[in-house]
C-alpha cells in the first residue's frame, strides 16, 4: 500500500495513526513533504519516512519505567543521561509497534518489498548514517527493530504478553483509552480531511447527510443507531435498497475516520440490516447490456427526436466510455499522440471521474471519421477556463442528465437498462471481435477485480490493439 500523495505536482507521504497512537499526541494523521515530483524518488523517501512514522507511534504508546528522574546530575550530563534513559525505556514499546506494524503489513499485496526497503533504513541507522534528514533513530533502536524484523520472517515474533525478566507486567490498562463520547469540533475536523481528497459532488452529499443523520456529541453505538434509524426510514418511504446502502456506506465511511472508531461497521443481524447490505450486491441488470438490435434503432430514434445528443450517444456505445468521462471533457482532451516507435494518431484522453488523481488518464485511438462528433460532443462543455470545480461538477452533471433523460425516455422502463449500459453493451462486443479480458480493460479504464495494474494509464505503448477492436466495434455500430 503506497502512502504517497500529490498536489501541485509534488509528493507528500501521509499515513493515519493508530487511535491509541491518536489519542496520545492529539494528531490523527502524521504528513511529510517529500520535495519531489519523481514518484521513484518519492517511493524511495517514503520507506525511509514510514521508519519515523514507526518510531513517532513507539515513542507515543512507550510507557517510561522510571518517570520520576531525580535531579541530582550535574548539568552537563544531564541531558545525555536522559536520552540513553528514554532510548532504553521506550526499546520495548518501539520494538513492539514495530513488530505490530510488520506483521500487519504482511497481509497486503508488496510486502516483501516494503520490508526490504524498511531493512535498508534500519541498516544505515544502526551504522550511524541518516537516510533522510530528521530521521533520528537511535542505532540501539534500530539494531532492536532489525533483530524484531528477522525474527517476523522467520516465524517467531517478539512477544510482549509476559513480564521481563525481574520485572512486573505492565496493566492492561497503562495505555490511555479513548474516550467514550466524541464532539463535534472533532468529528469536522475529521470531515475537513476527509473532503481534501474527494470531489464537489461527494463533499455536498456527506455534508448533506451528515447533518441530517448524525448529532454530536455523541458515542459510537449511538451513531450507528442513528445510521439504521435513518436506513430503516429511507426503506419504510419506499427508497432502494441500493441508494440506501450508498448512504450507509458514505456515513460509515467518515464515522470510521474518528480516532478510535475504525472497527465501526453496518450489522449483520436484522431485517433492516439485511435489506441494506443487499444493496451493497450488484444486480444483474446492472450489468446487463443494451441488444444490439435495439441500441441501433435507439440511435437512430435519437437522431430523428433529439439530433442534439445523437453524436454523444453513438460515441458512449462505440468506444465504451462512461458518459461523465465524454462529457466533463472540452476541445483539449482530443488531441495526437505519439507513441514509442514515432507513430503519431489521434487519442481521446479519457479521465476517472470524481475525486479520483486527475492525472489517471487513458488514451483511446479515435477513428478519423469520428473526430468531427468528438469535436461536437467536447465543444459543448461551454465552461470558462476560470470556472471554480463545484461550477464545472454542476456543468458536467447537467449534461450527463440532460441525455440521460432523452435516452432513457426511449428505452422506456421495467428493464432495468441506462445510457450507461451502453457501456455493457460495447464490452460485450469487444468480446465478440475477439478481446481479452485484459484488452477489454485496457478500452474501458479498469482491472480485474483485486489487480493493482496501472499500465492502461500514460505510457507511450503502440495502441494498434485496442485500435483494432474498436474499429470492428465501429462496424457493428453503424452511423
């Protein structure tokens, strides 16, 4: 898991704490300017940084042996002796957050390359050299944590369950524990930085829902009390159980980012409970596509009802594209492209919707004779460069209902089906012409489920294969 973010063209490493770590320093979130726009460099500084991050949450959970140091020393060892004191005090605990934070680790997709790294830090620690200036562990530290780290690996972890030699276990109770009821001041706090990362769209719909469903101060089992409440009300009105789940899903999603309420999560149990996490389910008819047949007699009732919206239409259904991606794009986003061995063709450059990085685009080869409705469609964005986001999210969101709705009154009803299943429809027809599973991905901007590759974005590859189907594609669908 990469802990890497990027604004401005720079990276930053931010990382949540723990709640007990949260609680102890009064910070949720630990962020580092890397000073960088090369991601390698940034990925390579961000091991380095994730050993302070380890060492700041040690620290923070270490409980001193001997608190009360008398003041006896002359001055100037005073401050040494209290240093060696701290490191040998708080060993235990930073081997211990260490040892947890591995271990951890070690169920995520890249761990053994993360702990190499991780090794590497450690190493030039305990020979006295900084990786990265600020990076002060101790080499006594580090020494501990490398011995800690083999030990992982080798099947036999510290253990921290039993007292010392000569000395009592600590309490169970010596860590400070959250406390029961949080306030408001802190949960929009957390809400201010949650919304840093998402777009317009979802920020108004979580502050809408927010104030209508939760009341602070408050505790944890009282807020999702008042979650269900609100999904049972929604169900009783008659709202599917997918909107509801949605908004379940978007309330659990922030409540989990006040310190100490990660484990929240919707029941199990319950004819309300049940009812929402079947909307979590994706219906077959939502995957379902359009017949061939009667998408073309669709398109051919658009152009002789509503020419206007005839061209976007036919382009959603001819290269698969989700109908905000087409539609939140002006002139710019059709342009050439030249690939690695010099060859220059024209490219849509498709971006993920949402609050997602802007700078995960795709490009998809456009047919020569669909670069005049391509023109048309990103002509109609009609937006002035200086507009602020939440005017372009309004802008795009009214086109996109604005076809929805036309289209969607020649579909007709009871089936289930959306302009959005053109979408469906055209990956089934890349299917027919011969594409792969992977080749259907790399058209339509996703993986398979659990697949961390990103190779369909950027890059400079030939696209002679993706051109290949899409022009038997453009076959099927005629103009």
């Amino acid at each position: 898991m990469s802990y890497l973010t990027r604004r401005d063209g720079r990276y930053s490493y931010r990382r949540r704490f723990p709640a007990e770590v949260a609680a102890l320093i009064g910070r949720n979130e630990y962020r580092k300017a890397l000073g960088t726009a090369d991601r390698a460099e940034a990925l390579r500084l961000s091991h380095a940084v994730s050993v302070e991050f380890d060492r700041i949450c040690g620290e923070a959970l270490a409980v001193p042996a001997d608190p009360a140091q008398p003041g006896t020393e002359a001055a100037p060892v005073k401050t040494q002796a209290q240093t060696a004191a701290e490191v040998l005090n708080n060993l235990d605990a930073v081997v211990r957050g260490f040892t947890l934070n591995i271990t951890e680790r070690m169920q995520s997709s890249g761990w053994q390359a993360e702990l190499g790294w991780r090794r590497a830090s450690l190493e030039a620690h305990a020979r006295g050299t900084l990786v990265l200036p600020g990076l002060d562990i101790h080499p006594v530290q580090a020494r501990a944590m490398l011995r800690a780290l083999d030990d992982t690996l080798a099947g036999n972890p510290p253990r921290f369950d039993s007292p010392a030699p000569g000395g009592a276990a600590a309490p169970a109770t010596a860590a400070v524990p959250m406390p029961d009821t949080v306030t408001e001041a802190v949960f929009q706090s957390v809400l201010e930085d949650y919304y840093e990362g998402v777009g317009p769209s979802r920020v108004s719909k979580i502050k809408s829902l927010t104030r209508r469903v939760l009341a602070w101060p408050s505790t944890q089992a009282e807020q999702l009390e008042r979650v269900m409440q609100y999904c049972a009300e929604r169900l009783e009105a008659g709202g599917k159980a997918t909107s509801v789940h949605g908004d379940a899903a978007g309330l659990i999603t922030v409540l989990r980012r006040v310190p100490g309420w990660q484990g929240i999560a919707l029941p199990r149990t319950g004819a309300v409970a049940r009812a929402v996490r079947s909307g979590g389910g994706m219906n077959v008819n939502q995957r379902s596509s359009i017949p061939l047949e009667r998408m073309l007699n669709l398109h051919a009732e658009m152009q002789r009802q509503v020419p206007v919206h005839y061209s976007t239409v036919v382009l959603l259904a001819r290269y698969g594209l989700r109908p905000g991606e087409l539609l939140q794009e002006g002139p710019d986003a059709l342009g050439y492209r030249v690939d690695i061995l010099g060859n220059r063709e024209l490219v849509f450059m498709a971006a993920l919707t949402g609050g997602k990085n802007a700078a995960a685009r795709r490009d998809i080869p456009v047919h020569a004779d669909d670069a005049g409705m391509f023109r048309e469609v990103l002509a109609g964005l009609g937006i002035a460069a200086d507009a602020t986001p939440v005017q372009r999210d309004r802008r795009i969101r009214q086109r996109v209902r604005n076809v929805s709705r036309v289209f969607n009154r020649l579909l007709g009803e009871g089936d289930g089906l959306s302009l959005y299943s053109q979408r469906h429809t055209c990956a089934d027809l890349l299917r027919a012409v011969g594409a792969t599973a992977e080749e259907v991905g790399g058209v339509l901007g996703h993986t398979a489920a659990g697949s961390k590759a990103t190779s369909i974005y950027g890059g400079s590859q030939p696209l002679d294969r993706p051109r290949e189907l899409l022009e038997k594609v453009r076959e099927l669908i005629p103009s």
